[in-house]
C-alpha cells in the first residue's frame, strides 16, 4: 500500500473508531518496517503520533515524541521528493511542540509547513495548518488573528469541495464565535456540522458538534437541553483513549448543573468524574478549568447560604480559584486568567456583606483592576466582558470610598 493509501485509509477509520485507527496504524509501522518502505513507515509513525497527542495520556506523549523523531531520520535524505511528508512531519512537530506549551518553536514548526504546502500548492494540507495556527491564537486570546486562520482554512476548503473537511471548519468557528460571545452563527454552524457527521458516520465529528450545541445551550441558559446533549455526546465516547473528551463534557455537564441549581450533584461531577481524570492526563488546563468550576460552584454554595459565610469557608473558595488563576497565567491564556480574576472578584463582593468587609475590599478592586489590564494587553478592552469588569469595579470602588 502507498504512504497516500496508508494515511486515507487511517483517516476513515479515525472518524468512526479510535480504538481501531490506532490498531491499523500500529499494524502498518510492522509492515512497512519489514518491508523497509521508509516513505509508509514515516506515514504510519506520524499519523499514531498525532493519534497518541490528541489522547494526551503521559506514555502515549512520550511515545509520540520518539515516532515524530523516527519519522524525521526517515525522511531525513529521502532518495526522491517527499515535499508533502516533510510538510506534514512540521505539523506534526508543531502540535507536539503546542502541547508542551514551547509555542515559539510550535508556531515556527506549523509557519514551515504552511509554506511548504503552499509551495506544493496541497490546499489541504494548507487548510489543516490554518486550523492548527487559528486554534492556537484562540488560546491565548488573540481572536481577530484565530478567526483570520480559520475563516482562510474553511475557504480553501471550499475550494477543494470537501463536505466533510468543511464540517470540520464549521465546529472551529463555531467555538471561536462562542469564546468571544457571538452567539448568533453558532447554531447553524454546529448544526451543519453535526449532519455531515452523522451522514460520515464520524463520531468524533458528532462529540464535537454537540458539545459545542451544548455550550450554545449554556450560553443561553437552557440548562435541559444543554444535559441532554452532553450525555448524547457522551454516550459516544469510549475511555480510556476518549478520557480527555470525556472530562471536558463532565466539566460543560457541571457547569449545566450549576446553572441548573443542582449545586450538589454539580460539585460531585467535577470531584468524581473530572478533576481525577485530568489529573491522571497530568493536563494542567484542564486542571485550571476545572479548579475555576469548583471555586465557582463553591461560589455559589456561600451565595445561596449552604455555606456559611465564614473564614475557612471564604478561603477554600479563594484559594481553589487563585490556584486556577495562576494555572491559566502559567499556561499563557490571558481570557481564562481575567475570567478566573473576574469570579475572584464575585467573591470578595460577597465577603463585603460579611464580618471580612475590609479585608476582602481591597482585593475586589485589585482583581478587577488586573483583569482589566489583561484584557486590555490583548486588544478585549472594548468587549461585553470588559464592560461588566469595569462596572463592577466602579461599584466596587464606590464601596471602598
């Protein structure tokens, strides 16, 4: 089988079975070693490693780190032109280099592979490093440039007349416009993309969509449809190669629980079914986003007074949502540090009601003081979030006079 017949065939095993992908590729890395077929054997060695990134289980990412590097000594003086090999080794490398959070080499790895694609004119592989650079910008908050990469990568597969890449492209915008709360495109853009999923029989395609439908429902307070969907989503994954996926829904599952005043049962999600599964994929983003729905539930709970409005109470909640804070500033995500800064703020409000009136005053308008900045360095001063920031801290600093 051709390195080209080797990676189409992976890819349609990819969208229905992950289990069975990895099988088949790993089944391939022995075949063309016995066959000496360098060109397949990088093929196959590249498309496990980004099988094994995308699962982000520690072994697997050594493991994936150790294929990329036997994919590179593979190409490395190729007898004949493999430009598009070489290419996708760069993507490749790029994910990899992201995931460990080295984004100066991530972005300079993924730039080379665009230009090579772009030199080889391959729209497709052109398309999949858009994706990856716009996914990244939408990380640390810089959106303009993310929704540049993405609304260029749908257009090139347009281009290309590729149903199934565009559903792809539909659930990245769909995602961007949900982060920066432009709400409106959303639906359609999930929705499409969950019908060419279900006409693929891609249930990765269908985990996608309807969690980003549920998000939608969240954003929009229809705290029902929003658990429906989750568990829909989640009745498609299988662990333990979906365990990334499937603490993800259980965190978007504990917020439609909070939203829906089950308090409890919301704080047992993140305790049971997503803190420990996170912490198992040593994921520490996952681990911020999950330590900043606990502090917000806990939030809550000293809200609605099933907790007392005590020293020890206040600080759990405060140190849980710090230790988030200094996750997201470690991991360069400017939008979740001002968010987590933001719920900080929530609760030195409520502490203004207490006995700790003045001890808790201060840190109000400090909270808000920096979460404002952060927006500010990464061009969201003038956005809805901001705005409320900034009314908040004039009362906040109206209490402090």
């Amino acid at each position: 089988m051709q390195s080209a017949e080797l990676l189409e065939q992976g890819q349609l095993l990819r969208r229905q079975d992950r289990a069975s992908a990895i099988h088949y590729f790993e089944k391939w890395l022995n075949i063309a070693d016995e066959r000496t077929d360098r060109l397949a054997l990088a093929t196959a060695s590249m498309e496990l490693a980004l099988e094994l990134i995308e699962i982000s289980q520690p072994e697997g990412l050594l493991r994936a780190n150790s294929l990329l590097q036997k994919a590179e000594d593979l190409l490395k003086n190729y007898p004949s032109n493999c430009d598009r090999q070489k290419a996708y080794l760069h993507y490749c490398q790029g994910i990899w280099a992201l995931k460990q959070n080295n984004l100066a080499d991530g972005i300079s790895l993924l730039q080379a592979a665009y230009q090579t694609y772009e030199q080889i004119n391959d729209l497709e592989g052109l398309a999949l490093t858009d994706d990856a650079l716009g996914k990244y910008y939408a990380t640390i908050g810089d959106f303009q440039t993310a929704l540049f990469h993405l609304e260029r990568s749908l257009s090139l597969r347009q281009e290309l007349d590729d149903e199934h890449a565009k559903a792809i492209s539909f659930g990245h915008l769909g995602r961007i416009h949900l982060q920066i709360e432009e709400l409106d495109p959303v639906e359609d853009l999930f929705q499409t993309s969950l019908e060419i999923g279900l006409a693929y029989e891609d249930e990765v395609l269908r985990i996608q969509a309807l969690s980003g439908l549920a998000q939608l429902a969240i954003a929009r307070s229809q705290w029902q449809l929003a658990i429906a969907m989750i568990q829909e989503a989640l009745d498609l994954t299988q662990e333990p190669l979906d365990t990334k996926r499937v603490a993800y829904l259980s965190l978007d599952f504990a917020e439609a629980l909070l939203g829906d005043d089950r308090l409890e049962d919301s704080l047992k999600s993140i305790d049971l079914e997503v803190m420990p599964r996170f912490v198992k994929l040593q994921d520490k983003v996952g681990i911020a986003v999950a330590k900043r729905m606990r502090g917000r539930i806990l939030y809550r709970r000293l809200l609605d007074g099933l907790d007392t409005l005590e020293e020890d109470t206040i600080e759990i909640a405060e140190d849980t949502l710090l230790d988030a804070s200094m996750l997201f500033e470690q991991a360069k995500m400017p939008q979740e540090y001002a968010k987590t800064l933001y719920d900080l703020a929530f609760l030195y409000q409520l502490c203004l009601n207490s006995r700790f009136k003045y001890q808790y005053q201060g840190k109000s308008v400090r909270s808000l003081e920096l979460a404002l900045n952060v927006l500010e360095q990464y061009n969201q001063g003038n956005t809805r979030l901001a705005s409320q920031m900034e009314a908040m801290l004039m009362h906040a600093m109206g209490g402090a006079l």
